[in-house]
C-alpha cells in the first residue's frame, strides 16, 4: 500500500496475535485467493483499519458518550454529514 506522506516506510513487526480457529481459516483463504502469505494479509487489514485516520480531525477532540439515545446517535451523524 502506497502512503499519503512519501517518507513513510513499512517497518517490520513481529506480532503475537490469538484469533478464533474459523477467523484464520477465512485469512487463510483470503490469502490463497489473493495469492499472497497470512502475514500480508494482516498488513493490508492494519493498514486500511488506520488509513483514513491521519484525514480525520484531532481525535482527542472527540468526546464518547457513555450512551445515547437512538435519536441522538441520527443527529449526530447528520450533524456530521456521515449519512
């Protein structure tokens, strides 16, 4: 995957990560299909879960309810223009 900021570099991690028996029969599939290894395949998934971060505004500018109303939640994405 190509980064926004050209000095970006990927930088090898070695990860332990536990997932369920049919999660990894599906990364593995979706490996084979793609024709690529496991470890790719979770590179690419870390990646697009984190790209659009970088675009959106401050985060720590972001206030999490504990709850919400359904309505609240409708107007907050209109408000945002999400929907």
């Amino acid at each position: 995957m190509k980064s926004a900021n050209p000095e970006n570099e990927y930088i090898p991690l070695d990860l332990t990560i536990s997932v369920r028996r049919d999660t990894l029969r599906l990364i593995s599939e979706m490996a084979q299909d793609m024709g690529i290894s496991i470890n790719e395949v979770f590179s690419f998934l870390a990646e697009d879960s984190v790209v659009d971060l970088e675009l959106l505004e401050d985060l720590n500018k972001i206030e999490i309810p504990t709850k919400c109303s359904l309505d609240d939640l409708k107007n907050a994405l209109l408000k945002k223009k999400l929907c």
